[in-house]
C-alpha cells in the first residue's frame, strides 16, 4: 500500500480525533481475540494459560505438542493484525497505524484476560504485512539470520522487530517509523522475562529439551 494511505498521525480536530480513537478501539478489539486459549480449548488442549509460560501466542501453544493448533494460531494472530489495518486503511484513512498499535496493545493486554496476553510478534507480523510488505520482508530476513546465528527464538524476534523502524527508515517510509517503534516497544516490553533469562544464561535454545 502507499505510504500517503497510513499514518500521517495528525488529527485534524475533532473528527480526526475520534477517527484515531476509533481506529485505536477497532484494532484493540481484533487483537484481543484470544486464539490460542479459543483453540486449545475447543481442543481439549487444557487452559494455556497454565502451560509453559501462560502467555496465548503460538511459541505456548507449541507447549501442548499440537504443531498444527500452533501453526493455526500464528497465522490467526497474525491475520487480525492484518484485518487491523485494513479496515483501518479502508475506513479510517490515515490512522491505519493507530489501529495497528492497537491490535498489538490487544493481543499483549486483553482485557478479557485481565491484561495478560501474547507477546505481539505474530500480530506484528501481520500488522506490518498491511503497512509494509518490505518492511516484513526485512524483517523475515533479520529474523532468519539471528535465529540461524544464536539459535535463540526470542533473540530473533525481538531483532526483527527492532529491525523494523531501522528499514521503514531505510527505504524512505518515514511516516511509518513512529509506528513500528511503538509496536518494537511493546513486543519488547512482553519479552522482559525472555530478557531475564538471557541475563542469567537460561533461555533455552531451539532444538534443546529444555
């Protein structure tokens, strides 16, 4: 999509201030949606949020040793990032980032779940599909070559997410950057026990029975 059709991020009265918090409330609300609790329950996978970490993204739901409730997961996460923003770009044009920085604020807080979620990757994913394919594309990069060198799956996802502002830069979608630093700060902030455990020399390896 072209850069003129997000996120200028300035209301212009009244009527883009209720545009913004529109387009915050509607990515909220399609990043709440809890996935991985839905599915491991329609499943008989147990409640996730007593597995592994409690968190409801895919890495958890890989906890339960169902790959494809996992795999359905990250794809589902991602998809209402990406609905997020579409419907943002189409109806609320200009504050497709609002709502973009809103689905993450869902997923990672739902107030369903009294504000304990994901950690937002997946749905970064998504959301940065929507406003930048090239964007995702750098970061898919970053992401496979972290993971390759440290074989360490939180490493990689807070470097691509990191990565993101630095290449919405680099290729001249300025507009965009504010937003991927928002979205970079609250995935971050959900990997401060990954961080923890980086510090301590814990956090385990792929491939490690840990």
């Amino acid at each position: 999509m072209e850069e003129q059709a997000f996120d200028k991020l300035r209301p212009d009265g009244y009527g883009g201030h209720m545009n913004q918090l529109f387009a915050l409330l509607l990515g909220y609300a399609l990043g709440s949606v809890p996935f991985g609790l839905i599915l491991t329950r329609l499943t008989g996978a147990g409640d996730l949020r007593s597995i592994g970490s409690g968190s409801i993204g895919a890495t958890n739901v890989l906890r339960t040793g169902r790959k494809g409730l996992a795999a359905a997961t990250l794809l589902l996460d991602a998809a209402k990032g990406f609905l997020a923003v579409s419907i943002a770009a189409r109806w609320l044009p200009g504050f497709a980032g609002v709502a973009a920085i809103g689905a993450i604020l869902g997923h990672c807080f739902p107030v369903w779940l009294k504000f304990n979620g994901g950690k937002g990757f997946a749905t970064a994913a998504g959301v940065c599909l929507a406003l930048a394919w090239q964007v995702l594309l750098a970061g898919a990069v970053i992401w496979a070559a972290v993971l390759a060198a440290t074989r360490i799956s939180s490493v990689s996802s807070m470097a691509a997410v990191l990565g993101a502002p630095l290449a919405a830069w680099l290729l001249g979608m300025t507009v965009l950057v504010p937003v991927f630093l928002a979205i970079a700060l609250i995935v971050i902030v959900q990997h401060r026990s990954n961080i923890s455990r980086l510090m301590a020399g814990t956090e385990p390896r792929v491939g490690s029975k840990q």
